[in-house]
C-alpha cells in the first residue's frame, strides 16, 4: 500500500465540506433545529446510492429496508414541518422552509459526495489519520480565508 499522497488531491473532498457545512448552516437558518437534525439523517441514503453507483458496491435487502424506512420518515418530518409552517404564517406559506430544506438536502449531496472521494482517493493508501485530519483542514481553512471576506 501506499504512504504517501498527493496534498492536492485531498483539496478534493475539503472543497464538498466546505460546500456542505455552508450549505448547512444556512438551512440550519431557516428551519428548526429538531427539523435540521432529522433531516440530516438523509445522509445515510445519499452515501449508501452514491456507493453503489461510484464504488460498486452491493446493497442487501436489510439495506434497502432500512434506505426505504430513512426516506420515508425523512419525508414525513419534512412535509410536517412545511404544512406547519405554512399553517402557522401569515401568507408566508412556509416558502422559507421550503428553502431551508431544500438547501439542507443539498449540503447532504456535497457530504455524500465528499464521503466517496475519500473513500475512492484513499482506498489505496495507508495514512495517518491525523496527517489526513490536518491536511484537509489546512484546504478548509484556506478556502474560507479566502470565502469569508467575499461573504462578508
């Protein structure tokens, strides 16, 4: 096995989780810290799909199960949180939460993808985690020197 990687290539995955914990934070903004935290649970589904489509991976029935369960009870807290809203305003009709979750379900994407990059980039090497830790937030932070001021 291999000891030794490019840094670059781990610029990779820290660029999704960039993406991703941004992504969050606003959605976390927007809807409920309860509904924020159940809807994170979507996670699960994305990486379990994205591996089988990028790594080839076999799903078994108790893992279908289990993917069908996730997606239901994630739909069901999000359309309870939405009809909620929409209940609960005046005329908003829960456009903001819509928003939120949507946004949510996207930083769960840039997760799921950072997720199989790792999983693909390091399958072949042999590191040392805390080499891994630090070198990806070396690229986090670099990227949000660079992003803070412009979002400023």
């Amino acid at each position: 096995m291999k000891t030794n990687i490019n840094p670059l290539l781990l610029a990779i995955p820290a660029s999704c989780d960039v993406c991703g914990t941004t992504l969050m934070y606003l959605a976390l903004v927007m809807v409920p810290a309860s509904v924020y935290q159940m809807m994170r649970g979507l996670i699960v589904v994305i990486t379990a799909l994205m591996s089988i489509v990028f790594l080839g991976r076999k799903q078994y029935r108790h893992h279908w199960t289990a993917i069908v369960l996730i997606i239901i009870g994630v739909f069901w807290v999000g359309y309870v949180s939405v009809a909620a809203s929409a209940k609960n305003s005046d005329g908003d009709s829960g456009g903001s939460e819509i928003l939120g979750i949507l946004l949510l379900i996207c930083s769960q994407l840039f997760t799921g993808v950072m997720f199989i990059v790792e999983e693909k980039l390091l399958g072949d090497y042999y590191l040392e985690p805390f080499q891994i830790v630090g070198t990806e937030g070396m690229w986090g932070l670099t990227y949000y020197v660079v992003l803070l001021p412009i979002f400023q």
